[in-house]
C-alpha cells in the first residue's frame, strides 16, 4: 500500500475501520482480493511476482497492512519481497507486540517499510527506517510513504475526512470519493524525498496516475463489534478507470 487511514476505537460499534491505496507499477501483476487457497484464513491480494500481499485480513481477527518507505538512496536490488512480511504476520500466532518486535529483530536484509498490525487486542506499527515498534492508543491514524501520520498534504487530508466520514459508521461513497481524488499539490507544499519532482507531483495525489504506474486497488474494511467483517475492494486499470470490485462480507472465529 502507499495510503492508509484507520479509526481505532473511535466507534462504539465498530472498534477497526480502514481505507487504503495501492499504488503500484500497471504491469506488475496482480490478483484481487479473495481467500487464498494455500492459506485459506487470509483473506487478501496477491502480488504474482513476489507471492505476498499488501493489505489482508484473516478469519481470526488478524489485519496487517505495509507501505514501502520512499527513499532511493536505500533502494537494494535483489532484496526479498515484502509482502511475505504481511502474509507471516497474518499467520503468527503471537500477539501484536511480540510479532512486531520478531519483526523488528530479523528485517535487516529487507529495504525499508513500514507494517500495521492489528489483532483485535492491540494496533501497532514497525516503522523499519528507524527500528521502532509503536504499540498505538485509540485514534484515528494515516500512514503513507514515510513515518506514521508524517504529515504529507494528502495523508493529513484523507486522514481529517476519514475521521468525518467513519464518525457514524463508515460511509462507502464518502471514503471512495475521498481515496479517488486525483488532486496533486503545489510544489512548496510537497516533501523532498530524492525523486524527480514530476515523480513528487504526481504521487502528491491521493489516487496516483502517472506514466505506467498509478493507484491499482482501493480497500474499505471495517469490523464491527460483533466481529462481523466487511471487505470491499475497487480495481482501476491504467486509465484510472473502474476495472473491477469485490465484495467479502464474514464472522471472526476467535
């Protein structure tokens, strides 16, 4: 992922909700979200290069969600894929605390990221640029290419409206219209993170489009104190076109 926003404990009926943006290379390919066969408590898409995911969930109450971290000069060829991290933190049996630390402990080969992790219990985040592991209070939270709530104009707006728009329950149309706002910013406005700045204009917005690369698939999820589970996720093809959505609705086991 490269945007996420996520409401913890700030609904009486709804303690987890979230929005998030793939961006990620057009031809990079990819499968959307849907219970794996290899793996069938995780719910989540597949990168069919690498074999891990960006955003899942499984059927126990487990949500892990990863952002790479924009910095060229670490950029390491050969290093291995990071979406296996979200799948292996969907699978482990520890609580979140414990799963990042290990995390946090055996990541050294990989080029930075950051991993949001959620067990029903607990919410935290490994930011692996500086090593720390954040286990997090109730709050409304955004996370894009940078440190936790970093303040980038489209992260800092997605974060505002989301907290509006999920104040009565999530509000689908709302939050879609949020992730697929296509705005960029003014140059002064925009961090310098050592890319080209037409590459810094075009990913200022909160849904990307640029030449061969762009926002893939948006995701709302939301879990309501009950433990039931909505899931729900928008493809754009190259254009920034709908290309596809799907539906997952499900009981937590515990």
């Amino acid at each position: 992922m490269c945007l996420i926003v996520l409401s913890w404990r700030q609904h009486a009926d709804y303690p987890l909700m979230l929005a998030a943006n793939r961006d990620e290379y057009h031809a990079r390919p990819a499968l959307a979200a849907a219970w794996w066969a290899d793996y069938p408590d995780i719910l989540a898409g597949r990168d069919l290069e690498g074999g891990g995911t960006w955003l899942g969930m499984s059927r126990h109450g487990r949500l892990a969600a990863l952002t790479n971290y924009r910095d060229p000069s670490r950029h390491r060829p050969g290093a291995p894929s990071r979406g296996l991290l979200v799948r292996d933190s969907l699978l482990a049996g520890t609580a979140v605390p414990t799963t990042l630390h290990h995390l946090a402990a055996h990541s050294g080969h990989y080029v930075p990221f950051n991993l949001l992790l959620w067990d029903g219990d607990s919410l935290g985040v490994f930011e692996h640029s500086t090593g720390r592991v954040r286990i997090l209070p109730p709050g409304v939270y955004g996370l894009s290419n940078h440190l936790l709530d970093t303040p980038w104009p489209k992260l800092a707006r997605l974060r505002e409206r989301f907290a509006e728009h999920t104040r009565n329950g999530p509000d689908e149309a709302a939050i879609l219209g949020e992730l697929t706002d296509r705005g960029c910013y003014a140059a002064e406005l925009l961090p310098d993170t050592g890319i080209d700045a037409q590459w810094e204009h075009w990913l200022s917005a909160a849904f990307v489009q640029a030449p061969g690369y762009g926002t893939r698939c948006s995701t709302l999820l939301s879990v309501r104190r009950d433990g039931e589970v909505s899931f729900t996720e928008w493809s754009w093809d190259a254009e920034g076109a709908l290309s596809g959505e799907c539906r997952h609705a499900f009981s937590l086991v515990r």
